[in-house]
C-alpha cells in the first residue's frame, strides 16, 4: 500500500493543499484500498524560498512539488505500475 502525505503547512495549504485534502474521500476506483492519505505538519520544504514548489505531497517519502489532484493521481499510478508490472 502506497502512502500519500498531504503537507498542511501554511504555505502548502493557501497554494492548494485544502483542495487536495478532499483526495482520500475521491480516490479512483483503482486506487482505492492500495493508497492511504493522510495530512501531515508541514514537511519543510518550501523554507529555502521555493514557495512557487507548494503545495508538496510525499508518496511512499518521496516528494512531488506543485502538487495537483492530476499529477498525484498520475504518480501514483506509476508507482503502482513499477510496483506489480
């Protein structure tokens, strides 16, 4: 099972982590009992000054930056795809 973590700092949170909090309610059908989403306290990412990466997700620890509801769905598809060929 992949793990989908949905950074709620403020940063990510006013770029667009409010919206994908709605993603564990709306997961696809072939998502569905393979992703666990959960929010998480900010990751720190953007402290460096890379607030135009906001809002960032992590997968499995592995950070997508800008992320959308599209480029999570689509990440995480392929995740599953290297995982079961």
């Amino acid at each position: 099972m992949l793990h989908l973590q949905i950074c709620q700092g403020t940063t990510c949170y006013v770029m667009g982590a409010a919206q994908l909090a709605s993603l564990a309610a709306q997961l696809p059908e072939d998502l569905r009992g393979r992703v666990r989403v959960t929010g998480c306290r900010c990751l720190g990412l953007c402290r460096d000054g890379a607030f135009g990466g906001a809002p960032y997700v992590t997968i499995d620890g592995e950070v997508l930056a800008a992320a959308t509801i599209d480029s999570i769905l689509a990440a995480l598809r392929a995740r599953l795809q290297e995982a079961h060929p």
